[in-house]
C-alpha cells in the first residue's frame, strides 16, 4: 500500500515528475559523455548528433581515475 501512496503523492504535484525525469535525462547524458557514446538531439528542426565532448553536462565532479576506459565506438551497419 505505501507504494500506492507513493504513486498518489507523484500524480498529485506534477512538478515531482518533471523532477524526476529531469534527473533522468541528466544522468543519461553524464553516462553517455562518460562512456563516449555520442547521442542524437532535435535542433533547429533537424536531426543532430552530439558527439561526447559536445554534451551539455558537467561532470567534472567524477574523478579521472573513475572514469570508463576509453573505448572504441562500435562500427554501425549502413542499411542500402
């Protein structure tokens, strides 16, 4: 029951979801410039790909030592 309630307390205050997701995407993109996967975003009406170094987020506060080795991107198939 207290998840029940839980749930209740999130649909009541919007602003707790939007929190949530916000932490969400911002974690994403630290693990992805992290990990030094790139990622897409819509800009301007069209279809961008960031590369690691060019997301938005700071994660100066993870030390170097523990930080993801670097590591070849894997090679995409091209479809004809």
């Amino acid at each position: 029951m207290a998840n029940r309630e839980a749930l209740d307390r999130l649909f009541a205050d919007p602003g707790i979801g939007a929190e949530i997701g916000n932490r969400a995407v911002r974690q994403a993109l630290r693990e992805h410039k992290l990990l030094g996967h790139s990622i897409v975003v819509w800009k301007d009406g069209k279809v961008v790909h960031l590369s690691p170094e060019e997301i938005p987020v700071d994660v100066s506060d993870v030390p170097v030592a523990a930080r993801p080795a670097e590591a070849p991107a894997p090679e995409l198939e091209t479809v004809p």
